[in-house]
C-alpha cells in the first residue's frame, strides 16, 4: 500500500481540489454579500425611518416655531406678509437640510457592498495565481 505525499498527487487530483477550493470560495462570497446586503437594507431603512422622523416631527414644530417667529418679526416693526415669508422660507431651509441628509444616506455609494467586491477582487486574484 502505497501512501501519496502532496508532491505525488496526480494533475487532475490537483485540479479537483483546486475546483473544489473554488467552490467553497465562491460559497463564502455568497454568505459575505448576503450579510453586508442584508447590513446595507438595514441601513436603508433606519435612513428612510429618519426622514420619516424627521418630517413628522418638524412639522407641528415648525407651525408652532413659525408663529412666534412671524410674532416677534411683527413686534420688530415687518409687516405680516414679510414676517410670514422670512419664517416660511427658514422652515423650507431646515426640511430641505433633513431630506438632503435622508438622500445622501440612501445613495448608491452608501448601500454598495464594498467589502464583499474587495474581497472578490482579492479571491480574483489569488484564482488567477492559484492557475499560474
């Protein structure tokens, strides 16, 4: 009974483990991308639940801050309209802020799998040398 040493196996006994190596790497890949998708979907949603938060919230505030402000506007001598346009325009300014940071947490460069596609890159490269 002959025993085989690594530096005895066949081509092909080579190339099945080969094969099979990639196999379990590209099962790995498979389990790395659900898990950061499945990070990156919970990500997406705690921003969408913000802007939610944030527009819910905002406007009872926002009615409440824009009469004492418009008040205090009328007490400083403006007239009614102007003081009712400052404030409006104030509030504008302060929910385009919130949904632009609502926006900026939903693009596609923050939900990208980033460590799953460098981990790709890196087994692309080890496969190629793993052929050489």
């Amino acid at each position: 009974m002959a025993i085989s040493s690594p530096d005895s196996r066949s081509i092909p006994e080579l190339f099945s483990d080969a094969v099979g190596q990639l196999g379990k790497l590209v099962g790995n890949e498979f389990e790395l991308a659900r898990a950061e998708l499945s990070d990156k979907a919970s990500q997406a949603g705690r921003a969408a639940a913000m802007i939610g938060a944030g527009a819910v919230i905002l406007i009872p505030a926002l009615v409440i801050l824009l009469f004492a402000i418009a008040a205090a506007l009328i007490r400083g001598g403006l007239s009614e309209p102007v003081a009712y346009l400052l404030t409006g325009a104030g509030a504008a300014a302060i929910s385009a802020a919130l949904i632009a940071i609502g926006l900026n947490r939903l693009s596609g460069d923050a939900l990208k799998p980033s460590v799953t596609l460098d981990q790709v890159q890196q087994d692309k490269i080890a496969a190629k040398e793993m052929v050489r």
